[in-house]
C-alpha cells in the first residue's frame, strides 16, 4: 500500500502537468503586428474578424457567423433576436457558467431552471416539457465540457411547444452531434472565446446559425441598430456596440489553423484517460453516447463516487492534487449562488411585464445538487493537450488516491 501524499508519502509526479496556456506561436505574433501596421484596428474598417467569421461558419457547418465581445454577450444577442422579452421565461441547466443563466436575467427574462442527467452533467431533456409555461420563450441546452447535450431530446420538445433553442456551446468549439456541429442544430448558438477556450482570443464571442432572419437581428444588435449594406447612420433597431477587434480576429485565425492538430491530441488522451480509470473501484467515467460524434474536450469531466465512503469530494480533490495532479471540483448550482438567492427578492420589475416570480431556495434540484456537493469532477484542457506520460500520471494519482480511500476517513 502506497502512503497518499497528502499524508506523507511521495506524490506521483513532481513536475507540473500539462502545456502551457494559451498555445501560440509566430502565427499569433505575426497576424498582431500585421494588425498594428495596417492602423486598421477595428473590425468595421479591417479585414481580420471579417475573415474569421467565414471561416468559423465553414468550421461549424453554418450559413452565418457573427463575432462579438465576449461569450456572454453572444448568449444575451443570441436571445435576444429569437425574441426573449422582459417577463418571458427561459429553460436553463443549474450545472453550468453562471453567464448561461445571468445572460436571461441581463435582457430582463426570467431563468427557470431544469436538473441535469446524472450521468452526463447535461440538461434532462426528460424534465423540460413540465418547465414549460405560457410564458415559456426558448430552451438554452448546455454542451458542458464539449460535450453535447442530448439535442434530440431537447429538439423534440422545443418544436412540439414553438420554442426557439439557442445553445450554449461555448466550451464545445467543433462538437457534433449526429454528424451535425452543435449550435447549428436549433435556432443558432453562442460560443466563448475567452482565455481558457480552446480557440481563444483572451475574449471574444461568436453566433453562428442557418437562420437568415436570425442572422439580420444578431448583427443590428450587434451593430448599433444598423442593417447589413445600410448607411453609417442608419440605425433601424435597437442594439448596442458589441462588436470584436481586429487584434482579437487576427489571434482567432491562428488560433483555429492548429485546431485539428489539438482535437486529435484531445481525442487521443481523453479515450486514454478513460482506459485508465475505467477499473478505478471509486470512479465513473460519463455515460457512452453514439449520437455525439465528436466531443471538443473542453475539459475532462467524470463522477468520484466515494463519498459513501466517508470521504468526501473536496477530501478526495485536495489528495490529488497533493500528488502533483490538480483536479477541480467543478461548479456550484447556479440557483443557489448569491445572485439568484437575491434575483429571487427583486423580481419587481419582472412583475411588472407579467413574469412569474420563482423562488430559487425553493428549488428541488437533486441531481444537480448532488453533482456539485458529492461527485462532479474534472482535468482542464491543459491535462488534454498533455502528453501521454503527463496523462498517464494524472490517472496514477487518481487510482493511488481511491485505493487508499481509507487513510482519508
């Protein structure tokens, strides 16, 4: 038997674990200063984002790419042109980032939240259509990790009821589900660019859909109310200025060039990571899908089960990460964080559009609730573009660790 680190023994590995973040190289480095040179810093005027947004729509198999500041701007535009007003209510998962919920608050709708399936941290399709009121305007489906949410179950509701469905793939950059890129398979989706994403800009944010008129209203908000081919100031519709720079653009297209090479090395230490842990009495890999045809392994998400053990997740988190392994516990649930516990007392205004007040403590979310407190764990990307040996260890330290569950109790 082994003597587990955190009590003495020698850790598992020494060196740190994983590649440097973010990757880059002269591409990213070029594209700047081509960028600075050409004093065309603005995507209104350069040639950069431009360019992005036709390759990105190509990259996820879609009609229309738009790109923007920040992730969390994509979702609030994405909602806001499949028409969530104030009051209106939108079906979100509570194991999630906090801007897929706070996006429906910040244009004045009401967030309703639908418990995920244990064995895959997504959304339960199963539990949506008995979230659905009259007031009910869209469906926000979390790809977490990369991985795709089950978008036959959510599609299947979604159309029954005339609800629009923007997802949220902003940690799923080139997933697919059914041989189909997600965010292209309801009314469009929002991704994230930002410093910890596998293509990275340190922010930015993109739409992309199939929808044309979809398309027109994302890019009037985008744009200041403006139209596509219009005048300078003609402003037809309400929006806002979200628009990225060229300096983002220009890391964006170096970025995606080395995307095929990253996702075969994701690919190939994510199936290693599985083989490895697969016999780990403790551990539980997330359920096997044929339907998803490609996760983007964003992060490495699997269940520790030894909680019933004595040991709690938090224990089990800290002993890894004293053999030279860093582990996350990953989210907490979003309905019980500091905002929703007072968004709940400030729903005045929501009243006043005729939205329902929902009081979030009150919320009865088990598997999610069990998830965060008891067995939702994960590797971040820099585990994944890792090379097989710093894998290998990661595994090492997670099997020494539940074989020796007991001098932790």
């Amino acid at each position: 038997m082994s003597v587990l680190a955190i009590n003495g023994g020698q850790p598992v590995r020494t060196a740190p674990v994983g590649v440097a973040w973010p990757v880059f190289d002269q591409r990213e480095i070029g594209s700047l200063s081509e960028v600075v040179r050409s004093r065309k810093w603005g995507s209104t005027t350069g040639t950069h984002v431009r360019e992005f947004e036709k390759t990105f729509a190509a990259f996820c198999g879609a009609k229309h790419a738009i790109c923007l500041t920040t992730g969390s701007a994509a979702l609030e535009v994405a909602l806001r042109a499949a028409g969530v007003e104030a009051g209106d209510e939108v079906i979100v998962p509570p194991y999630t980032f906090i801007a897929t919920a706070s996006s429906v608050c910040m244009i004045g709708g009401v967030p309703v939240f639908v418990d995920i399936e244990p064995g895959t941290m997504n959304m339960d399709p199963a539990r949506i259509e008995s979230a659905i009121t009259p007031r009910t305007k869209a469906i926000v489906p979390v790809h977490i990790g990369g991985r795709p949410a089950d978008m036959d179950g959510v599609m299947s509701v979604a159309e029954k009821h005339g609800l629009a469905v923007v997802e949220d793939s902003c940690q799923a950059h080139g997933a697919s589900w059914r041989g189909r890129k997600v965010a292209t398979l309801g009314t469009g989706g929002a991704f994230s660019f930002q410093a910890s994403k596998n293509i990275n800009a340190g922010e930015g944010g993109a739409i992309v859909t199939n929808d044309d008129e979809f398309y027109l209203r994302c890019y009037s908000i985008v744009n200041v109310g403006r139209i596509p081919q219009g005048d300078w100031y003609q402003h037809e519709f309400l929006g806002s200025n979200y628009r990225m720079t060229e300096f983002q653009g220009a890391i964006l297209l170096a970025q995606i060039a080395r995307w095929e090479e990253q996702a075969a090395t994701r690919d190939a230490n994510a199936a290693q990571l599985d083989r490895l842990l697969a016999d780990v009495d403790g551990i539980a890999t997330l359920d096997d899908d044929p339907r998803i045809t490609r996760n983007a392994w964003h992060l490495y998400v699997f269940r520790y089960l030894g909680s019933n053990r004595g040991v709690s997740k938090e224990t089990f988190v800290k002993a890894v990460s004293a053999e030279g392994v860093h582990v996350s516990t990953g989210y907490t649930p979003l309905h019980t964080t500091g905002l929703f516990q007072q968004f709940s007392k400030q729903l005045e205004a929501v009243g006043f559009y005729g939205g329902r007040r929902i009081d979030y403590s009150e919320l009865d979310l088990p598997a999610t609730q069990n998830a965060c407190e008891n067995e939702a764990c994960w590797f971040p990307q820099t585990v994944l573009l890792a090379p097989a040996s710093d894998v290998a260890d990661v595994a090492a330290a997670v099997r020494k660790v539940c074989e020796n569950l007991d001098e932790l109790v």
